[in-house]
C-alpha cells in the first residue's frame, strides 16, 4: 500500500487549492511537501498583492466575495464596470499577442469566478475590493479598471495563511524543509511518488497520484541565464527563493513535454534600492508601477519606452523586463506636483529625490550623462501639449494626451513637467515567475514528450505552461493557480480513489 493517496509538491496558491480540493474530492491521506522552512512558508504566493482577476459579468457579482464592500465603498457594487469572459479571453489574447494556449485559455476563463468563489466558501479565503491597486479616486469617485477588482483580504500573506488554515483544517499533512528531489516511477512508467530531501536523508515517499505546485525557475540564475539569456542571471527576484526550477528538471527528466514561452517571464519595475532577493515582511512593496504619469530615462539621460502605452495593469509585466536591458539596469521616473499624488503607496519604502528644478534633479540622479537627461525632459516638456490645454488629463483611463514628435513617443497622460517640486525615484527590473513550463491536458494531467498523459502526475500553477506569453493581465497567476490546482487536485483523488485512471 502506498504511504499517501496525493503527494502534492509545494505549498503556494496552488499546491494548497490542490491538496484541498484532494481532500474535498474525497482522497483521505494527503501529504503536502514544502522545500522551505516553515518560516519561509508559501512560494510567491506569500509576497503576491493576493489581487485576482476573474470574468464576474456584473459588478453584483462580487457581493457573495465582498458582502461588507458598500460600507467603505458606497455604490461599490453598481460603479464596478462589467467583465465578462469575452473580455477577459480579450485581454489575454491582446497582452499575449494571441500566443495564449486556447484549450487552457478557455478553462482558466470560464471557471474564473466559479473557482473563487470556491476559495472563498470552501477555502475560508476572505476578501476585499482592492482599492489601492485597483481603483483610482478622482474627488469623491473611485474608477475602477476591469477584471482585477477583488483581492485576497490581507494580499498574498493573509491568502497563503488562510491556506494553511484550511489545509491544517482539512488533516492535511505537512512537511516543510522537505523537497521533491525525484519522481519515482513504477516499471510501466507511471509516477508512484517522490524521493524527498529531508537535509539529512533521501526519503522515498509514494502515492498513486503526485501533484507538482512547486513553481518556475526564477530564483534559479543559472536556468534564468540558460533559457531567458544575459542580463536576466542579474535580476532581483521579487518573490520567494525556493521556486529553483526544481519541479520542471524532475518533470522533464522523466519525458514531460515543454510547453509555453521558455524564454518568457513577468518582471515589472521595482525600485533600484531593494535586495537581490525579496524581503519577507515588505513583500512586493518593491514595485514602482505608477510610471504611465512620469517621465522615465535610462542612465544615458535617455527616455526608452512608451510610459503610457497603456494602463499599467496590461504593461507592467513587460516594463521589468525593458528596464533590465538598459545600461545598468536602471531607470529613473520623474514626476511633478501635477501627478504625484497619484503614485500607489507602496513608493513610501523609498524617499525620493526631489529638487525645485529639472537642472537640479537630474544633477543629483545617478546618471551617465546629465546634460542629456536634461535635454531630455526639456525636449519632453516642448512635445506635449502646452499648459492649459491638458484639460483632458484623465489617471482613470488611456486619455490620448500624446506628444508628439518624440522617439518613443509618450501616448497617453503626457501632461508637461512643469509644477515643482520635481520628484524622482529609481526602478530596475525585478522577476516574479517564468512562462516557460510543463504541457497539462483538461485534467491537469502532466503530458509527455509522446503527447500521452504521464500516469499519475498533475501538475499546476507556474508549473503550467502555455498560458502566459510575452505579457501578462495583471491578477492572473494566483487565479490560473486556484483553477489548475482545484483541478489538479480532483484528478488526482480520483486516480487515487480508482475513479478514473489517473
Ligand atoms: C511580489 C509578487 C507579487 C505578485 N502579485 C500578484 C497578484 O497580486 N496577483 C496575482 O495573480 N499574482 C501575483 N503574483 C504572481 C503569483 O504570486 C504567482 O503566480 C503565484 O503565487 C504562483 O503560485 P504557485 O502556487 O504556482 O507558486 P508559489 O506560490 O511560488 O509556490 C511554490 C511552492 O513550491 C515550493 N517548492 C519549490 N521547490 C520545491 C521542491 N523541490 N519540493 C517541495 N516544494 C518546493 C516553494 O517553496 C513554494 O511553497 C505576484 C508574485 C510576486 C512575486
């Protein structure tokens, strides 16, 4: 007899909604191995925003995940605009350049809101209207952007420990310090468990059933190095440590198929200032995602990018990575007294450098060439509409204020530079998760390079490849999480249960 009926390895988002839903789908001894001490608990999903984007319809929707949101929000639930799953399949297919795996597309879209409500009723998983990342109050208004308008209560810290509650709840066993080394497999080929490294002996451990949850390569430098190239060994890692890759080696050893953007990542503008790697207690308040309303100039003095391509939910997964390239890896985002209230609060971890004139700003960044960065913003502040005539400002949605004339241009928010104090903070750019992964079927059954399901492995999460190319709808991981594991999770209780072949 087996040790376990599901193995599930990791212990983020989606391991936690796949060992759950095991359990829920009736599999009675299920283990969970997490490679991280207990304090180190939780992959990225400890750092995420807990933000999650789903195909609701209409803004009522939301009450069931938010029934108290009215108290702070008055007339939340009418003045959230409406998201349907054309929508979504919309948004997905523009930032992927329709590159997106449309099988898994469709699966993540249609069972969006299904799934969490799920994690919310099921899981225990509070929630809130995710005002800060989300909305914009212009006055006594708050816009809301589509899709994204709910978060875990607490962000990613509150969502992993609500896991663990449930998990602790539901007689799951844990095992931390533990990780996957191997997939075992019985002479016919199918997984029968795993060798785990407990830091003092190998272990074999066997299940019918082995969910892999355990993450990308991107705290791996090597790996990141082999598949995304130079410079992204140098990357700061905004999330956890531990996701090295470790599930996709063990997975592709055995003859699972490779399947996505192996060269893809989702890396967005965090400050300059912050670690190598991401610190527990702040999270992912390293981000700087409020560039759209500034002017960004790399250590030449040199704008490089289009700030206002779009809103920064359906462009910050790209400009990480666009930062990175830069000389140094480096960019400064300057700002005036006409948008700097509108930064998000997580610029508080940083003080900014601030000066009464451009001349004196640029004097004190770090910078190759000063007197170009100067020429720069004075050549900016000629090529967008002059004062007075930026009455169309608009923080809540592209508005075409453009310049024009400019290499790039600026296409939306292109107010002047004009009201001091000038304000600036450094970015650089942080990885959060590879795109590159394993090719799953409809049942989360990991397939091989035969193009069969290899029996008894599932697999979930960023393990998942195919979904995300290129760039990336913001609050789409934890829910694509949450959907393959609970999927994932049923398969593999009803491979273990005799239900189905696993
Ligand atoms: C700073 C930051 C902010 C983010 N914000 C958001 C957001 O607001 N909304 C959103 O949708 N997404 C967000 N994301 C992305 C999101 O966090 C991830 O897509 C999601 O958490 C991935 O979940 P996962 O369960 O696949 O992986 P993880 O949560 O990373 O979990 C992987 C687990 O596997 C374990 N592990 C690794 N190797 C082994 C091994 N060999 N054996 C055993 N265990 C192993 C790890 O320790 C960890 O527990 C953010 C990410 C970061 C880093």
């Amino acid at each position: 007899m087996s040790d376990f009926d599901v193995i599930v390895v990791g212990a983020g988002n989606a391991a936690l909604a796949a060992a759950n839903s095991a359990r829920e789908q009736g599999a009675e001894r299920v283990l969970v191995l997490e490679k991280a001490p207990e304090k180190d608990r939780g992959g990225n999903t400890h750092y995420s925003g807990g933000l999650l984007r789903i195909a609701y319809g209409d803004g009522e929707k939301l009450r069931p995940l938010v029934p108290d949101a009215e108290d702070a929000l008055p007339g939340f639930f009418a003045d959230v605009p409406t998201y349907t799953e054309d929508e979504m399949m919309a948004d997905l297919m523009r930032v992927t350049a329709g590159k997106t795996d449309q099988t898994l597309a469709k699966i993540l879209i249609s069972k969006s809101y299904e799934t969490i409500r799920w994690m919310h009723e099921y899981g225990g998983i509070p929630m809130e209207p995710a005002v800060s990342l989300s909305a914009i109050r212009v006055g006594n208004q708050v816009k809301w952007q589509k899709g994204a308008i709910v978060r875990a209560l607490h962000e990613g810290v509150g969502l992993s420990n609500s896991w663990f509650a449930k998990s602790q709840a539901n007689g799951i066993a844990i095992r931390y310090g533990v990780g996957a080394a191997e997939l075992l497999q019985d002479e016919d080929g199918a997984v029968v468990g795993v060798l785990a490294n407990t830091g003092e002996t190998l272990e074999e451990i066997t299940a019918p059933a082995v969910v892999l949850g355990c993450g990308g390569f991107e705290a791996n430098a090597q790996m990141r190095a082999q598949y995304l190239g130079a410079p992204w060994d140098h990357a700061k890692v905004r999330g956890s440590a531990y996701n090295q890759g470790d599930g996709l080696r063990m997975a592709l050893d055995i003859g699972a198929l490779p399947w996505g953007q192996w060269s893809g990542r989702h890396s967005t503008p965090i400050s300059n200032e912050w670690p190598d790697f991401a610190d527990r207690e702040r999270t992912d308040r390293s981000n700087r995602l409020s560039y759209p309303y500034s002017v960004m100039i790399n250590r030449e003095g040199r704008r490089f990018l289009d700030e206002g391509e779009d809103v920064g939910m359906y462009t910050y997964a790209k400009y990480g990575g666009r930062i990175l390239q830069e000389t140094g890896a480096l960019a400064w985002q300057i700002f005036d007294q006409q948008t700097v209230h509108l930064l998000e609060p997580r610029y508080n971890t940083s003080e900014p450098i601030t000066a009464n004139s451009l001349a004196e700003l640029v004097d004190q960044l770090e910078l190759d060439d000063h007197a170009q960065a100067l020429r720069t913003l004075e050549a900016y502040n000629a090529a967008v509409p002059a004062p007075g005539s930026n009455d169309g400002f608009d923080p809540t949605q592209k508005d075409g204020l453009r310049s024009s004339g400019l290499q790039p241009e600026k296409s939306n928010w292109a107010t002047r530079l004009d009201q001091p104090p000038f304000v600036a903070y450094s970015a650089t750019g942080g990885i959060t998760f590879t795109f590159g992964a394993l090719k799953i079927d409809e049942d989360a059954r990991v397939i091989g390079t035969d193009w069969r399901p290899i029996r008894g492995l599932f697999a979930c999460g960023e393990m998942v490849g195919g979904l995300f190319h290129i760039n990336y709808p913001g609050g789409t991981g934890l829910v694509s999480g949450a959907v393959f594991g609970k999927i994932a999770g049923a398969s593999a209780a009803r491979g273990a249960t005799g239900r189905a072949a696993g």
